[in-house]
C-alpha cells in the first residue's frame, strides 16, 4: 500500500492525472512484488490472481448496484422535489443541517452526497448567516454525512457483509447500532452545542 501511494504521489509529481498515476502506481507494484517476492514466496502467481479476482466480484458487484441506485435516485422528480422540500424548513440552521444532510446522505446512500447536495442547495444562503460558526456547521454536517449514509442500501455496509459472509439478518444490527444510531446520537449533541455555544 505504501509503494502504491508513494509512486502514484511521485508520478503525480511529474504532471501525471490522479486517475492515471495510481493506475500506473498499481500496476507497477504489483511487477515489483512479483520481482521481489519470486516464485519462493509466490509460487503459483497466475492461481493467487484468479482467487483475488474471484474474491473481488461480488463486493465490486453489490457496489456497482448501490452506485447505481444512487445515481437514479438523484434523477427521479420526486429526488428534486424532496430536496426542495427538506431545504426549505424553517428551523434552526445548525438542526437544518442535522437534518437535511442526514435524510440526502440517506436518499442516496452516500455521506458526502449528501453534505455535496446541501452545499450546493443550500451552502450560500446558509453561509451568508454572520451568526453561523462556518466550523459548527462544518463539523454538523460531517457527523451527519456519516449517519442514514449507512442504512442497508449503502455499498459500504454490502461490502463489509459480503466479506465477512454475513447476511443482513445476521450483521446488519451491529452495524446499524454502530454507524446510524451512534452518528446520529452524536450529530444531535453536536447540534445541541452549536446552539448553546454559538
């Protein structure tokens, strides 16, 4: 991992895209471990690439399908008009923002599609306030980005199952308890401060 980011940071130097440095990054420690490694410690490299591609299909799979449930989501009418809707509740900003980030990072299975989308609907007007504390907010809307993110739709929460071979009868509980209710606990008392402080 370590070679990984510091040749895609070294090709980057030189004037490389982000996108094609780690490629490049990647491709070029995997030639290095076979070198390094040899055939002592690597004796079947072609079965070992098989098992690992084998291996990865079914998270990148489950990944895809939620990436892509996302990217509909956003393009239905009723996305757009709920959007309106959540952003035009007359409330405090900071539980405004509780709220609003909690129920786009939802709609969408995605934290930071959810702080993107209220940024981007909501930021500038939100922003203008002189009484809002621009860290408070921040801060409100990173625990919030990181609470119904993770309701069972979420790639994240497939791929960790699928990898651990759980079903979500068996593992989603913990993970729920975990990354919904304790996020969601702690936007609140974040929110509950920002008011009292700011």
């Amino acid at each position: 991992m370590a070679a990984i980011i510091g040749l895609s940071l070294l090709f980057q130097w030189f004037g490389i895209t982000a996108i094609q440095a780690t490629t490049y990054a990647q491709v070029l420690s995997i030639a290095l471990l076979f070198l390094l490694v040899g055939r002592k410690g690597l004796a079947h490299p072609f079965q070992t690439c098989v098992r690992g591609i084998q291996g990865s299909l079914i998270p990148v799979v489950f990944i895809s399908i939620v990436v892509g449930y996302g990217t509909a989501v956003q393009a239905t009418p009723v996305f757009g008009w709920l959007v309106e809707q959540v952003l035009s509740l007359d409330m405090n900003p900071y539980l405004l923002t509780f709220v609003a980030v909690n129920l786009l990072a939802g709609m969408t299975a995605n934290g930071t599609g959810g702080v993107t989308l209220f940024m981007e609907n909501f930021g500038a007007t939100i922003l203008g306030n002189p009484a809002i504390n621009v860290g408070a907010l921040h801060r409100i809307a990173a625990i919030s980005g990181a609470g119904f993110d993770s309701l069972p739709h979420n790639g994240a929460i497939a791929f960790q199952l699928s990898v651990f071979k759980l079903s979500y009868k068996d593992g989603y509980f913990q993970q729920f308890m975990m990354s919904v209710l304790v996020n969601l606990l702690a936007g609140l008392l974040a929110v509950l401060m920002a008011v009292v402080l700011f």
